[in-house]
C-alpha cells in the first residue's frame, strides 16, 4: 500500500497534468485565435512580423524554461537576502524549476511552434497572392522551412546562452515578473 506522502505526490502530478493540459488548450485557443484575426486581412509584413513574433516568443520563453533548470538558487539566495529587486521571483522561479520549465518549454514553446506554422501557412498564401503564382506549394514549402530553421537554430543558440548565462537571465525574468507584480 502507497503511504500517504506518496500517494499525495501522484494527486498533485495528476492535478499538474491536468493544469498544464488546460493551460495549454486555453493559451493554443487564444493565440491562435488571435494570429487568425491579426492576419485575416494582412499584408505579407504583417504576416511575416507575426510568425516572427511567434518563432521569437517561442525561443525567448524556451531560454527562459532552460536557464531556470541550471541556474543554481545560492546566488540568487544571496541577492534576495541583499533585497535585489526581482531576486525573490527569480529564487521562486529556480525553487519551481521543473514546472517553470514544463511551462515555458513545453505550454508556450511547443503552442508558439504550431501557431507560427499555421501562421506560415497564411503568410505563403499571401506571398503566392502578391506574386500571381500558382506554385503555392513551392513557397508554402520553403516558408515552413523557413519558420522550423528560425525556430530550431534560435532555440539551439538561445539554450547555449541560457546555460552559459543562466542567473543573469532567471535574474531578469524575476525583475519582469517582480514588475508586473506590483
């Protein structure tokens, strides 16, 4: 028979999973709802700047989830302890590194990923609209190309930096999160 503490633990991953798996179906909803909108009627700059936005936001928060899991907390207890600003979140956001990750990584991350890729599905029908071309399927190719290079090189490079830099960014995710707490 499972003792209590363990049995609490699968309650709270199952309590998790069913977070994150709201979290992500809600968030999916809204930007894709919203990339929808925001290029219903764009321009191919318009379309371009909001698959970039996407790809950027995905690398961005990706770092962010990386930098947390190698930061250690004895740097930022100390800063903390010397009330830098935003070293309190930061110390929370490392003591909470594996949900802070699943958030970042895998919720915002993984949905940026599929949204940008249906953006880019936009963003080539407007590009084979401006140039009269039927080839649609040639730059709908390229495009998606395009986006998984951007994504999966800036996601490479922005995980080399997180590891290298990672208290100087959990630090700065913690100032961000300290702002917006007040």
């Amino acid at each position: 028979m499972a003792s209590p503490r363990r049995a609490g633990g699968k309650k709270k991953t199952y309590q998790w999973v069913l977070t994150v798996f709201f979290l992500s179906f809600g968030m999916s909803m809204l930007m894709s709802w919203s990339s929808s909108a925001a290029l219903a009627r764009a321009s191919v700059v318009i379309a371009g700047l909001t698959v970039l936005l996407l790809v950027t936001l995905g690398i961005v928060t990706d770092m962010i989830g990386v930098a947390v899991t190698s930061a250690s907390q004895a740097p930022l207890i100390s800063m903390a302890s010397k009330k830098v600003p935003g070293a309190r979140q930061a110390l929370w956001l490392t003591k909470n590194a594996d949900r802070v990750s699943s958030i970042c990584n895998d919720v915002v991350g993984d949905i940026c990923g599929v949204v940008s890729g249906a953006a880019g599905t936009t963003l080539a029908l407007r590009v084979a609209e401006m140039m009269g071309s039927a080839s649609s399927f040639y730059i709908g190719i390229v495009v998606a190309g395009l986006i998984a290079a951007l994504t999966v090189g800036g996601k490479a490079a922005a995980k080399t930096i997180a590891i290298k830099s990672s208290h100087r960014i959990v630090l700065f995710a913690g100032r961000v999160l300290a702002f917006f707490r007040k």
